[in-house]
C-alpha cells in the first residue's frame, strides 16, 4: 500500500469523485466532519478523518449508531469513486454495519477499499478506528454503478 496525502492544491489531478468532495463536501459529510487524508490509486483505499463533534452523539455521549454507519458509507463511497468517471455515481444496494466498541467524540480515522469492481456492482470494505488506533466498526457495501450524464456532457 502506498498511500498519496491528499493535496487541495492538486484537485484537478484527482478523479471527479474526490475532485468534488474537495471542491465541496456534501452537507452530511460536512455535519460528521470529514477531512480526506490520503488515498492509494493501485489499491483503490483512501484513508478518511471524522472530527466527530458531540452533536454526533447519543444522550449517554457515544456517537449515535447511526452516525458510524454514514461515516462508514461515506469511507466506501469514496473508495469506488477512485474508479468512477465523470457523470458516474455509486447508489449504495445494501450495507452491513458491524460496531465493535462504542465511538467516542473526537478525531477518527477510517479507511475503504474496493474488493471487486464490476461494470455494474461494486463490492466495497470500510474500518473506522478511534485517536488510539481501536477499531470501532466495520462495514461492508454493494453498490450500484450508474452513468447520470455521459463524459461529453461534462460542464
């Protein structure tokens, strides 16, 4: 694995997935308080972070279950998205959330990989780990490959 830190300044070198999400994070992606580290072209992973703020939480103060979940959907979204062409999108099919220990507020770090791309379907794998390196949950994700608009319909 040899992962590439992510670089503002080279956007327009990245795939149209990552271009966008550095141009402009979606508005869940921003309300968990994603920062996107590195990724590995070859490998098909990104490394992801989540400054996960108490509004994330449950009233016992671990992060609600379901904020886990949309972290881990986000880590694999982006993951296939390494592949995907301009005007291509990813619905997620399905997706298996396993929690491990309970999340906590502050910095996690996840990361998602493809495990077999087809021309259609994608199978994607994702781990989310807290400041101390557990392991906080994993996830596992069918999705969809969808072309909205063909490349020579790009603005």
């Amino acid at each position: 694995m040899a992962y590439e830190t992510i670089d503002p300044e080279k956007r327009k070198s990245y795939p149209p997935a990552i271009q966008a999400i550095l141009k402009k994070p979606s508005p869940a992606s921003e309300y968990l308080g994603i920062e996107l580290e590195a990724l590995d072209m070859d490998a098909a992973r990104v490394r992801v972070a989540f400054n996960a703020e108490e509004r994330l939480c449950n009233k016992w103060g671990g992060l609600h279950g379901g904020m886990v979940a949309a972290m881990l959907d986000d880590l694999m979204s982006i993951a296939v998205g390494l592949s995907l062409e301009w005007g291509q999108i990813t619905p997620t099919l399905e997706m298996k959330t396993s929690y491990i220990a309970a999340g906590r507020p502050g910095r996690l770090i996840g990361e998602g990989w493809v495990v077999k791309r087809g021309k259609s379907v994608a199978f994607i794998e994702a781990n989310l780990k807290n400041a101390d390196g557990e392991l906080v949950a994993t996830g596992s994700s069918t999705a969809r490959i969808v072309t909205m608009k063909p490349a020579e319909e790009k603005g």
